[in-house]
C-alpha cells in the first residue's frame, strides 16, 4: 500500500483524458474541492467501517465482491473511457471497486454485525467502543459521532482525506466530471 503523503503528489501529478484533452488531475480536484467538504465526514465514517473489519478479520464473502465488482464494471461501457476520463487504470479501478464492496457489504449486514448499535455511525461506535476511546466530558457527542469528527489521523492511523477523496471521486465517475467542467471553462475564457 502507498503511503498517503507519496499518494498527495501521485495524484497531483495524474491525468485525465477527456474529449481528447489531457486534464491535470489538480485541476480537476480544485474544481470539484466543493465535494471534498461534503464527503469529508463520510469519507472518515468508511475508514472506521474498513480498520473494524480489518481489526475483527471479518469479510464478505467472495461472491459477494465478485458480484459487485462484475456489476459495476457492466455499467461502464465502454470501460476504457471511462478509465481514461477518471484517470485510473483497470487495476487500480478493480482494487477500489473491492474495497467499496466491502463498506457495502458491512453497511448492509450492520444489524446482524452489530446487533448492539442502532444508528448509521455503529461502526466507529464499536471501533471506540473496542479502543476505550470515550470523547470529552464537554462533548455532547456520542463515541462514534467524536471518533468520526476527530478523523483517523487523530487515532495514529496514517490516513489522507485528499486521497481518500480522490480515489472515490475517480471511483464515482465525477473526476470525469470535473475534467469536463474544465474543458468547458477552458473554452470559454479563451
């Protein structure tokens, strides 16, 4: 695995082929930096679903992936274009699509994992939970909602939210997107 600080300037330095234009992916993420704010706090909440799992060596099974990954790599037609267009190679695009499968699969089977937690941020709740982790006596937030606020990079663990959003970004489809905005900005300032 990369470490997140060497994956910052990767991913500064990737482009995005769009309508025959090669975009610079710092383009791309200036113009869609007005996700990145609202992503932020899911983009955290999915670490905790992910270290969890990690922690209790729980995964889905291999079918379960397998189908997902064949499933959305059918809706991307034609593929190459929309590997270009997201400035990610096949591989690359394969490994996120199975990590996703896995947040999917844990949010899915979050009752029968987690009988204990009820809300939306059980698995940071049960992350703390496992950690000892209690927030400030003047916090009105619950373990789970602190954890989350606090991000993984508070937790010690080596973690980059420019990156994270970056490979969901491109994994989503909006890095092509935003490649298109700049096409079309760049066409109309001249």
């Amino acid at each position: 695995m990369l470490r997140p600080k060497w994956r910052l300037s990767e991913m500064y330095h990737r482009c995005f082929v769009f309508n025959q234009e090669i975009v610079p992916a710092a383009r791309v993420l200036s113009m869609a930096d007005c996700l990145q704010k609202d992503w932020g706090r899911d983009l955290k909440s999915n670490f905790f679903v992910k270290q969890w799992l990690k922690e209790k060596k729980i995964s889905p099974t291999p079918g379960f992936v397998s189908t997902y990954v064949k499933q959305n790599i059918s809706k991307k037609k034609p593929v190459f274009d929309f590997l270009m267009e997201n400035g990610m190679t096949f591989k690359e695009w394969k490994g996120l699509l199975i990590q996703q499968s896995h947040i999917i699969w844990a949010k899915q089977m979050r009752c029968s994992l987690l009988p204990a937690f009820s809300d939306k941020d059980c698995f940071a709740e049960a992350w703390a939970e496992d950690h000892g982790v209690v927030p400030p006596q003047e916090s009105d937030m619950s373990p789970g909602q602190w954890v989350i606020e606090k991000g993984p990079e508070h937790f010690g663990f080596i973690w980059e939210e420019a990156a994270e959003f970056f490979d969901v970004l491109r994994l989503s489809g909006r890095a092509a997107h935003f490649a298109g905005m700049w096409n079309v900005k760049k066409v109309c300032n001249g």
